[in-house]
C-alpha cells in the first residue's frame, strides 16, 4: 500500500508520505517510517535528502506477487490458478484472442 502512494505521488518528500500515509491508511508518522525503511532494505524504495522514490515499477511488483500466488496457492499450476480465476465467468472473444496472443508470446521455443 506504501508503494502505491509512492507511485502516485513521485518523487514526494518524507513529509508529505507522512501525511499521504495518515490520510489514506491511518498510520502514524512513526508506522510510516518503519515501513519506509523496510522497503528501503529491500530494495524497493530510496529516501535521500528526505525525498523519497521507488525502486521498482509496479509492473515489476505485480510479477512478484502473480508468481508467489501461482507458487504457494496453486503448487506452481498456472492452468490451476486461471480455471480458480475464471470459475463460472465467462469471456469475450476478444479477451480469449488477447489471452491466446500471450501464451503464443511466452510459449517456450
């Protein structure tokens, strides 16, 4: 949720994520800067000169979490996690195209 915020509002200082982070999801400035140093650590986020940026891009966070659900809920299956995502609905023609111009994309050689 901290990266979100810092993406829609980038570069933003550490006082206006202070703020952001109040506002939006009730933290305390003190909750903030712990998760604040915690993605730091991890790579994820830079604060320098009280000004703070991602490291990543939301896509790139998006395939990390994509892929440790497919790993831990559905034992690596991704046919398992789409019939779980797609269960009674149904899609578009066009949505099966886009789906089958992707598998052709990624499909090993």
């Amino acid at each position: 949720r901290l990266l979100s915020i810092v993406w829609a509002n980038e570069p933003v200082s550490s006082g206006e994520l202070v703020r952001l982070c109040q506002q939006e999801l009730g933290w305390k400035k003190s909750t903030t800067y712990t998760m604040l140093k915690r993605l730091g650590e991890k790579g994820l986020l830079q604060n320098e000169n009280a000004v703070v940026t991602s490291l990543v891009s939301r896509a790139e966070v998006q395939a990390a979490e994509s892929e440790s659900v497919v790993q831990q809920t559905f034992d690596g299956s991704l046919p398992g996690f789409l019939v779980a995502f797609l269960g009674n609905k149904t899609i578009s023609d066009e949505e099966a195209e886009a789906i089958k111009r992707l598998i052709d994309e990624h499909r090993e050689a």
